[in-house]
C-alpha cells in the first residue's frame, strides 16, 4: 500500500512538472530531461523513446488491470505531448502525431478516470485551442 501511494504521488509530480512546463512553453535543459526519462522508464516500465512508435490503443491495453492504470496512461501522454513540444518543427509529421495522441489519451484519462483534475481540464482546453 504503502508503495502504491508513492508511485501515485510520483506520477502526478511529474505530470505537474510537465503541465507547468508545457503552459510556460518552458524547454527543458538536457539534465532535466534525463532525470525526468529515468523516472518515466521506470513508471511506465518503458523508454520514453517508444511512445513515438506506439499508438493509442497499445497504450491502453498495456496497463488495463494495473492498479495505477490511469496514471500511467496520463504520465505517457504527458510525456508524448512535452515530447511533441520540444520536437523541431521540420519532423512535422511525427509531432503532429505525438500531440494528437497525446491529446486522445489525455481526453480518455478525463472520461474514464474516477479522479477529477482542474489541471487536465485545463490542458485540454488549451491544446483543442492550439489545434
């Protein structure tokens, strides 16, 4: 129990981090992102550097039945999204597609999650604006 409650507390440290970060258009330092990488691949219990070639769905399916299922899923599409926002702007395609799903995942945490977030609210907000 007791290690279930700090993986919650972790997961949504980290989502705040990146939601401040995305809302602030703030990059993160190279150091940052390694530290934030090596705490995602344990979480997510993958690189980061896969969620470029996963979809949706895949995401879904891999944590159905664990505990932290919800979490886990907004932690990857937190990651997808701040992924997508330091992308350079010339492999358009891939960060289209890393925002798009990132957005879907975000929409289905708000939809399936039996926890509301202001903060999930709001970061859907201004993502469909940008669109």
């Amino acid at each position: 129990m007791i290690k279930q409650d700090y993986l919650i507390r972790m997961i949504q440290e980290i989502i705040t981090l990146i939601v401040n970060a995305l809302l602030r258009k703030k990059k993160y330092r190279w150091n940052e992102w390694v530290e934030y990488d090596g705490l995602s691949r344990q979480i997510l219990g993958f690189p980061t550097d896969q969620l470029m070639s996963m979809n949706t769905q895949e995401l879904i399916d891999r944590y159905k039945g664990d505990p932290n299922e919800m979490g886990k899923i907004e932690l990857a599409a937190m990651t997808m999204l701040k992924i997508s926002d330091e992308m350079e702007a010339d492999d358009l395609l891939r960060k289209s597609k890393l925002h798009q799903d990132g957005l879907e995942l975000l929409k289905y945490v708000q939809k399936e999650s039996n926890s509301f977030s202001i903060q999930r609210v709001q970061l859907i907000g201004m993502l469909e604006a940008n669109e």
